[in-house]
C-alpha cells in the first residue's frame, strides 16, 4: 500500500489542485466576459441577418475588436443558455454595456428604431421626396407614378393628395416606403372617419372628402393653432353665402410645375384653373396638402362668428374681419404698409 500512500494520493492531490485552479480559472473567465464591458467608446450598430447565429455575430465582434474572443462566447452561450434565440435586426451598442446586455437586447428583438415624420401641410410630391432621402427606409416605390403608388397600398381609386396622415413614424431598418405609405393612409382614413362622425350640424359638406380638401387649405392658410377654427368659420361661412374662398393656397397649386416663384402675381389670380379659388365657386376638385387631425377637427367644428375675411399680419397671425370695406383696410395696414389705425375692428 505504500505506493498508494507515496504515488496516488499525492496524484490525486495535484489533480484536485489542478482541477481548483481550472475551476477557479474558468470563473474568473466567465466572472470577466460577463462583467467586462464591450470594447466601444461610442454608440455604434451591428446587423444580425436573418439566419444568424450568436457565434457568427460573436467572430464578426472579435474581428472589429469589440470582444477578444469569439469561441468563449461560444462557451459561455452553450453553459448559461443565453443568446440561443436572437433575433435578425439591426441594434445599438452603447458604451459600457456588457456582452449579457447585448444578447438580452438581441434576444428581445431591441432593433434600432428610426423615425419619418410627415409635416403637416406637406404635398404628396413632399412627402414622396422626403421619403426618398430616408436612409434606413427600404426604397421600392421609386420611377413609379402617384396612382401606381396609389394602387401598391391597395387604393388605386383615389387621388394621393390629401390621404395621409401627418405624424411621426416609427419603424426598423428596411421597412418598405410603401409599408410606411399604407400605415400613414390607414391612419388618416382612420381619423377622417373619427373626425367626421363628430362634425357639427349643419356644415356646408357633402362628405368626408370635402372635409378633408377644406381641412388641408385650412392647413395652407394658417399653422397658429388658435387661427385653425377662426379660418375654417370663414371658409365655411362662405361656402354658406355662395361666396368665392378667394384662397392663395388653392391657386397657387393649380399652377403649372415652376410657375409660381413665391409671389402670386395678378395674372395668377385671373387665370382659371380647377384650383382658383378665384374664379369658380365651391371647393377645389381635390385636397391640396396633408391636413393634419387639428386641422381637420377645425374644418368640422369651426368657430361661430361673423367674419368672412381675413389677411395676414405677417407674423404668422391674421387679422379677420366681417365687412370688407374693413377688410380692404386691414390689406392697406399689413400688406401695403400704410398707417392705419384699424382700432377694435376685427380685433380678437
């Protein structure tokens, strides 16, 4: 037995040194990639594409220098379970945060999220542009005209202007412009459907459609949120009394493509087209603009009162007015520069 005394027990106990020290190793291993913080200094994104896998990510962090080694991710993932099931999509890495948080972002589909917004009193045209330029939006829709836009989110019938809603749009890379297109119009189709359920008695408006062409010259004329339903009293008020909208806005967006040069001029006024509001009575054939939910809930709720004209005080107000001997005044006053006191009259 003496060489079970002087060779095996002596043996074993190395082994269980041994084994200590690799136990006490590999914690420390583990203790560090999960604590340790990945080698970023700014917020920057990694793409995990459909199909991927957390090793696969893992060497392509290794070969930027975010993490020092791909195949003791590839461990630490096999022994706590973690990172079995990411998701494809692009994410952030922000400064600091350790290789756990990052598999839990991936896990949970955390995905970058970017924004496009759609101003209010945008054109189609605008908005079309706008979406172009959007770097994260997947592009499909380009060299098609407005009514094959109109047809690809499914309402070939209608004409673009007017049938989105503007807002702000969140979504992941590489969602379509044609995706963004149905959830804007979804959303307007939506609201006008909301807004015109709700509309006051009595409105000069046939339909949902004609509240929506007023809303969007409601939305050209004015963006001071406390004018929206002043305006549309006048327009609508004028709509009672058979009276001419007489509106710039309108005018100016029947002109032909770089007629108008930022100055409606006479001849601009006097030349008929679908969209003067000078020349022919009614509403225009169509919206001119994306009106936006408090515009349109101006246009079906508009202020009671008298004034039938209004123009404007170049600070971004207007001043109304009931007569237009009044109003001819408040034109000398704020457009041709004379020193009239227009004291009260039209005052709000």
């Amino acid at each position: 037995m003496k060489w079970f005394r002087h060779i095996v027990l002596p043996g074993l106990g190395v082994l269980l040194l041994l084994t200590a020290a690799l136990a006490a190793w590999l914690w420390q291993q583990w203790q560090e990639l999960e604590s340790r913080p990945l080698a970023v200094e700014t917020s920057q994104t990694v793409v995990v594409e459909r199909g991927d896998n957390l090793l696969r990510l893992a060497r392509q962090l290794e070969s930027e220098g975010i993490i020092a080694d791909a195949e003791r991710v590839r461990y630490w993932s096999r022994i706590s379970g973690q990172g079995r099931n990411i998701r494809a999509g692009e994410y952030r890495i922000e400064p600091g945060m350790t290789l756990p948080e990052l598999v839990e972002r991936l896990e949970r589909g955390d995905v970058v999220m970017y924004r496009f917004t759609l101003v209010e009193g945008w054109t189609f045209r605008q908005m079309r542009q706008a979406l172009a330029r959007h770097e994260a939006v997947e592009h499909t829709l380009e060299g098609m005209s407005d009514e094959d836009v109109m047809a690809a989110i499914g309402s070939a019938a209608l004409h673009p202007e007017g049938w989105f809603l503007p807002d702000t749009y969140v979504f992941p890379r590489g969602t379509s412009d044609r995706q963004i297109l149905t959830r804007a119009h979804r959303a307007m189709e939506e609201t006008l459907e909301s807004v015109w359920s709700q509309r006051d008695g009595g409105l000069p408006l046939d339909d949902p459609y004609e509240a929506l062409i007023l809303a969007s010259i409601v939305e050209r004329e004015t963006g001071a949120d406390g004018e929206r339903g002043k305006v549309a009293g006048v327009f609508v008020r004028r709509l009672r009394e058979g009276m001419r909208l007489q509106t710039d806005p309108t005018v100016i967006y029947g002109l032909p493509e770089g007629e108008f040069e930022g100055r409606l001029r006479y001849r601009h006024l006097r030349t008929d087209t679908p969209y003067n509001t000078y020349t022919r009575h009614g509403l225009p054939p169509t919206p001119i603009a994306m009106p936006g939910r408090a515009a349109l809930e101006a246009t079906v709720h508009p202020e009671v009162g008298e004034y039938l004209y209004f123009v404007s005080r170049n600070d971004g107000t207007h001043h109304f007015s009931p007569t237009l001997r009044e109003h001819n005044r408040a034109v000398r006053k704020y457009q041709l520069g004379e020193d009239i006191d227009l004291g009260g009259e039209g005052n709000d």
